[in-house]
C-alpha cells in the first residue's frame, strides 16, 4: 500500500527501544513507517491503560505537531481487584515478579494483559485496545524485555510469554490486537 505524502511517518512516542523494534516488526508490510521518538512526558497515574495512552499521545502532539502514535500496557490481576492495571511497572520494580507470585498465594491467578495504542493527528486522537486473559504463573519462567513476560501465562498456553520465541508472543499478544485495530483503521483512512 502506498501512503499518501506527508502522511508517510509517524512518531512512536517511546523510551523503550525493545518496544519500538516489537512494534516495529508487527507492522513489517503494513506500509505504516514508524520513527522512535523517546520523549519526557508526564504520565498520569492511572489505572486505566486507554487513558494513559490517549494523555500520552495527546501530549506528544501538541509538543510535535506531528502524527503520533503512544502506547501504554498494563496487567490485570482478578485477585487485586483488577489492580495494578497500566500501574504495573511501578508495583513489578516495588516487590518484582516473585512478589506478585508470593501475593497470589492461595488467591485466583487470572490476569487480562492489555494494550492501547492511541494515535493522535491534526484530525483528532483515536484509541485502539488489545486483551488477552491468561493466569499468573507460579513461578518465574523464561527471560523478559518487558517487566511481567516472566510471569504471564496466556489462556490456551503453557508458557509464559518470556518462554516464548519473540515471533510467536508477537503473533498473540494484546499488543498485536491493538496495532491489528490501528492498521486496519489506519489503512481504511488512507484509501480516502
């Protein structure tokens, strides 16, 4: 597919050059182009992934004037009342994974990953989400870029996605929803 001019680029606003290249290689002949743009913004403290994403990229626009692309992924614990949610980093480096492991002792280990990716240009901020229910894995497993890939065990799965080759967690990840969302809205818009 070919983009229109001037539409051609669009800045992913992160710090997190493991994301960028997961995204990157999610979009792989899409036609989307994706440049990195790490960037301080204030993050706003919420649980909510959708509205840190949208604040994010919100943010990142007024600075750029430019098409923006920001993203925010948070785990789900059912046991912690849906908590921490997009607060996760922030409770993964206070008591890290085998914390979370020791807290669910004995509790129900459902979790929903979830990711959104809002996206925001002269025309306005659009958000997209992806989830995908899993369990909290009993014990560390595999290697992580991401804080809690150690420990998230996807429905259907019985490794936790830091087990898991990079292509195949790429193929199922709430990630991968939300940029399947974003392309084919992205794309749709293109043709106009």
């Amino acid at each position: 597919m070919k983009l229109k001019r001037g539409r051609d680029e669009i800045i992913f606003v992160t710090k997190n050059k493991w994301k960028f290249e997961e995204v990157r290689e999610m979009l792989r002949g899409s036609g989307i182009r994706l440049v990195q743009r790490g960037m301080e913004l204030d993050e706003i403290q919420d649980k909510d992934v959708e509205k840190v994403a949208a604040r994010k990229a919100q943010d990142a626009y007024f600075i750029l004037n430019k098409p923006v692309l920001a993203e925010d992924t948070g785990l789900y614990i059912k046991a912690m009342n849906g908590y921490p949610g997009s607060l996760i980093r922030h409770f993964f480096y206070s008591i890290g994974p085998q914390g979370i492991i020791d807290f669910l002792k004995g509790n129900d280990r459902e979790a929903t990953a979830a990711t959104a990716l809002a996206y925001c240009d002269s025309e306005g901020l659009h958000s997209f989400t992806g989830e995908v229910s899993g369990t909290v894995s009993r014990q560390i497993k595999g290697t992580s870029r991401f804080d809690w890939d150690c420990i998230f065990v996807p429905e259907g799965h019985e490794e936790t996605y830091g087990e898991m080759k990079v292509s195949h967690k790429n193929n199922i990840s709430q990630r991968r929803k939300a940029l399947d969302g974003f392309v084919t809205w992205f794309c749709s818009r293109e043709k106009r």
